[in-house]
C-alpha cells in the first residue's frame, strides 16, 4: 500500500513488481485447480475403465475354461 502512495520512480517499481507477483500467485493457484481437476477426472476414467476391463478379463477367463467340445459335422456320413 506504500509503494502506490509514494510519487517516486521506485516506488512505481515496487507496487509493478508487487502486482505482477500477485498476479502470478493468482494463476497458479487456478492452475493448480485446473490440474487438480483434471487428474481427479482422469482418476475416474481409470477407475471405470478399470472395472470394465476386469469384467471383460473375468468373461475370457471364465471362457477359457470351458472344456471345449469337439466340432460338430455338418453334412451326411456315408457308410461304405
């Protein structure tokens, strides 16, 4: 608050540089947010795809172990 009341070249200096550095505090704070914001976005897409492809995992396994059958034949047998 002094340095926008004091008329000399310094003092103008000193307030430029005081609201430059609060400027700059102000802008990182929002991109913080932002980035906060974002990863917790991020975080939730993991976690839904996450247990989507655990159910898509559990299906192959639960078909991996099937026995498997033999292949039916498609036609007529002939007996010779």
């Amino acid at each position: 608050m002094l340095s926008s009341v004091l008329k000399s070249e310094k003092a103008v200096d000193v307030n430029i540089l005081i609201i430059r550095a609060f400027v700059q505090m102000r802008e990182l704070l929002y991109s913080d947010k932002e980035l906060a914001l974002r990863v917790e976005q991020i975080e939730k897409n993991l976690e839904f795809q996450g247990k989507t492809l655990e159910t898509v995992i559990k299906a192959v396994s639960k078909l991996l172990k099937q026995p498997k059958s033999k292949p039916k034949k498609i036609g007529f047998d002939i007996d010779k």
